[in-house]
C-alpha cells in the first residue's frame, strides 16, 4: 500500500496537481484509504473522485469516445473472465497480457 500512494503522489503531483503537491499527497493518501476503498475493484464514481480533487470530465454515452472506452472495458472483461490474464499494460504501439 505504501508503494502505490508513492506512486499516486508521484503521479499527481507531476501532472494533474502539479501546482498543488500537498493535495497530491492527500489525494494520494485518501486513494489508499483501505476502510473506505474496500476492495481494489470497487469503483469511484465521477462524484467520489471529483470529490476527492481529481479532475473529472464527464463524457455522454453518445459521445464516441465513452462508446470506445466502454467497448474497451468490455473486451477487458471478456478476457479476464475466460482466460488466466491478470493484468493488461496497454500503450499506443501495444497491449501486454500478463498471467
């Protein structure tokens, strides 16, 4: 847990608080809340995270990129649900599948 609120405050604060470092290591502490986050799959909704000060940018589902983004997740649950993946990196060139 230490390790991921390193990495999220490191995250925040060179991109999305930048100018605001300390909120970044609060936000970043509040991410890693495990009496309120209960679960590394539970979600944070756009209420919850803009709460938390993360810039959130609501997209309608007519909008293509909420309807790519929502196939993305789709096939993602595809496949974790009928193979051994764990985890998938994905970048601009490529997308790594790991067991």
């Amino acid at each position: 847990m230490k390790r991921t609120e390193q990495f999220a405050r490191k995250w925040l604060s060179e991109n999305m608080l930048k100018d605001n470092p300390e909120r970044a290591a609060t936000v970043a502490r509040e991410l890693c809340d495990v009496d309120r986050w209960l679960s590394h799959g539970m979600v944070i909704d756009a209420n919850e995270a803009s709460g938390l000060g993360i810039a959130v940018e609501l997209v309608e589902r007519n909008d293509p990129l909420w309807q790519e983004v929502w196939y993305l997740h789709c096939c993602y649950g595809v496949l974790f649900r009928t193979t051994n993946c764990a985890k998938v990196f994905e970048s601009s060139t490529v997308s790594l599948e790991f067991e």
